[in-house]
C-alpha cells in the first residue's frame, strides 16, 4: 500500500487495512507478474449474500493494464462459488473533486452507488458502491 500514496495516505487506514488482510476468516487475492506483486484485493463475507471488497490496488506503474478487471473478475467467480450475489465496496466517491480513478473504474464495471457519506474517512467522501456478481 505504501507504493501506492496517491490512495495510500492516510496511516491509520493502512493499518486497518493490513490488520484486515491478516484476519482468518478475510482472504487476500495477489495479482502478479514474474516474480513481482502488483495488485491485490482484501475480501470479507460481510453477510449470507454479499462479499466486501475491503480494498484492492494496483500499482501506478500497471495500472490501465487490464490487471484490476482481471482482479475484479476473479472476486466475481469466487463470490459465486460461495453463493454470494453482491459484491460492495466502498471508495472515494464523486463528493471529493480529485481522485476519482477508484469510482470511475467501479462504475465502469456496472457497480452502483448506493449512498456517500462525509463522515466514514478522514477529510474524503465515501461512496458505498454494489455490483450483482455475475
């Protein structure tokens, strides 16, 4: 996360990121190439339905490679392979003017804003996005 502080800024949100990979009952999706790590994705079973996105990266140098819709696509194939119907995530939402790859890449992938709050981070807006897998 820290090769990555243009999203990764905030250190207590990477620590609760990091505390959230290591959970037993969460999973951790890596994408890499070679022999390097370039993206990830931190997934719980937030309920009997939906798979929460918790966080999920790629970094600068690869992104607009495909990497982050083939991330996408396997949380999809596992959500469904777990009887899940939902994806959710939450990202920066369209409240905040700069930083609005995450939401774009979401939107584009036919997830849905369901509601955006100014409470949830430190000084940024928080779309709460869903998407149905399929």
């Amino acid at each position: 996360m820290r090769c990555s502080p243009d999203y990764f800024s905030y250190a207590p949100g990477i620590e609760y990121y990091c505390n959230e990979a290591l959970k037993p009952e969460n999973f951790t999706l890596v994408a890499s190439l070679a022999d390097s790590h370039i993206g990830f994705a931190v997934l719980s079973k937030l309920n009997q339905s939906t798979i929460e996105i918790i966080t999920m990266a790629v970094l600068p140098l690869y992104r607009r490679r495909g990497i982050g819709s083939a991330l996408l696509a396997d949380i999809e194939a596992r959500a469904l392979e777990c009887d899940r119907k939902f994806l959710l995530m939450k990202t920066i939402g369209p409240g905040h003017k700069t930083k609005q790859g995450p939401y774009q890449f979401l939107l584009k992938r036919k997830f849905s804003m369901l509601d955006e709050f100014d409470f949830i981070w430190q000084d940024s807006y928080c779309a709460i996005m869903v998407k149905e897998a399929c």
